[in-house]
C-alpha cells in the first residue's frame, strides 16, 4: 500500500525535500576560476584582455553560416603570423565538434 500526502507518492515528496536545498545552495554560488584558487597555468602573465588576441601578431578570424532556423556552421581561424601561410608554413591543428 502506498503512502500519499496532497495526492503524491511520500517518496517523491522526500526526494524533493532532500534535493531543494541543495539546487539553492548550487545557484547561490558561483564557481571560481583556477586562478582565483591560486592556480598558475603556464608561465607567462595574462594579457590586457585575457584572449588569444593579445599575443601580438596573431589574427583570428570567424565566420557563421545560418541556413535555417537550426542549421548554423562556422569555422575559425588563428593566424600566428603575418607572414603568407603557403610560403611560411607553421603547425596546424584541427578540430571537429558535433560532427
């Protein structure tokens, strides 16, 4: 036979009553950045702005493609030089998210 209170299952009221506070005490605090808890990556200080772009001599580039409603591309480019890249060639690499 099983429990109701107010037409629900008591089990489910418990697990809310357990859970509730917890989804409160998540909102209620933000998450720090590993620099923030004394942690240093790398060797060299931080730029002005925090980006790839800091680094002098390095461009970058994006393009968005919207073909429908929810059909979107785009692809990125870095630069690390000024130099042309079929002449001067540098390492590349490459990713792929969502197929």
């Amino acid at each position: 036979m099983k429990r109701y209170i107010l037409g629900k299952p008591i089990n489910i009221i418990i697990l809310i009553a357990i859970l509730a506070p917890n989804v409160v005490w998540a909102q209620a605090n933000e998450r720090l950045r590993a620099r923030e808890l004394g942690i240093q990556v790398g060797v060299f200080p931080t730029g002005v702005h925090n980006a790839i772009t800091d680094v002098s001599g390095v461009q970058v580039g994006h393009s968005t493609v919207v073909q429908a409603p929810n059909v979107r591309t785009g692809v990125t480019a870095i630069l690390p030089h000024a130099e042309n890249a079929y002449i001067s060639r540098v390492p590349a690499a490459l990713h792929v998210g969502n197929g």
